[in-house]
C-alpha cells in the first residue's frame, strides 16, 4: 500500500487523459504515476522526461536500453522498477537468460562487450559515487557515439529517480505487472 492517501477524485480528473493515452499504451494504470497525480505537473514533467530517454534519443540497443534499468533496480531493490524494467525488455525481446544472470554480465558469454561496458557504468554508479572512472567512460566509445552515451547516463539518473520514488512511497506492483515478471 502506498505511503500516501490516494489521490482526490478531481485530481485523479484533471489526469484523466493521461491516464487513458497510459492504460491504452500499457493496459493498465501505473501505481507510481497515479501517485504522482496528486501534482499534475509533477506527473506531466516526470512522463514527459521519461518519453524523451527511452524514445527521442539516438536509439540505443533495446537490450541495452532495458538491461540498464534492470541491474540498477537490482541493486537499488527496488522491485516495482526490476518488474517494470523486465517487462518492457521482454516486450522488445531482451531474453530472460539476461535478466536471469545480470549480475553476471562481466563474464558471461551472454552479454556483448557493448552491454557489459555499459552495464559496467551502471553498475559502478549503484555502488558508490565516483567509482566510474575516465577508463569506464572511455569503454563506451568503443561501441557508442556521444549522444547514446549520454543517453545511458540519462537512462541511469532516471532510473534512479523512479527507484527512490518507489521505495519512498512503497509503490505496490500492479496486478499485470506481477503476471509478467520473473522478480516478484
């Protein structure tokens, strides 16, 4: 149960069009977004920004777009964002042996170089700050160009953000979720 009281029913109005254009996307209403309602900007500004890292960026790899978010989840524990990491990585075919051995990704053979480098940063990021070194950055290069590097560490603070909201307001893992996840 989330740590805060519902949103009123005319907060939960003023988002109605959100909340239609989200549900015919996902097939549900998201717990953390319906939260945010309570500050329709909030939740306007936090989608909007989400949109732009996931979709409008030099496209990534979609395992690396959707690995990332899952190992730092992992760390950070936080299991509405690992569900909802794993999810979207399987709808775009990121394959359950990745997920299943993240933790693993320096030496199995299952993971490219390109993913491990970028695993490498994020995984280093969750650990502790300032433990990404030039050397890790510079990795990068050898598999992506500067605006998919940037986009990486976008994805990385975002997914922060979405693991701290979640644990803060114990955003409980919707019912489609749970059904499609190998965390719960």
């Amino acid at each position: 149960m989330s740590r805060v009281l519902l949103p009123s029913h005319d907060e939960l109005q003023r988002c109605e069009p959100i909340f239609v254009e989200l549900e015919a996307s996902l097939g549900y209403r998201p717990n953390d977004y319906i939260t945010m309602s309570h500050e329709p900007q909030l939740l306007k500004s936090v989608l909007d920004l989400t949109d732009t890292v996931l979709n409008k960026l030099d496209p990534l790899p979609d395992d690396v777009k959707w690995l990332v978010p899952y190992i730092i989840s992992r760390a950070a524990q936080c299991k509405y964002c690992m569900t909802h990491s794993e999810h979207s990585g399987a709808s775009v075919g990121v394959s359950p042996e990745k997920l299943q051995n993240i933790t693993l990704y320096e030496t199995s053979h299952l993971f490219t170089k390109a993913e491990k480098a970028a695993l490498r940063i994020a995984d280093k990021s969750m650990k502790q700050s300032g433990l990404v070194t030039d050397q890790d950055m510079d990795e990068l290069y050898n598999y992506f160009n500067s605006k998919q590097i940037v986009q990486i560490v976008a994805i990385i603070s975002l997914t922060a953000f979405y693991n701290k909201w979640n644990h803060i307001m114990n955003t409980e893992l919707e019912i489609p979720s749970r059904l499609h996840c190998l965390v719960v």
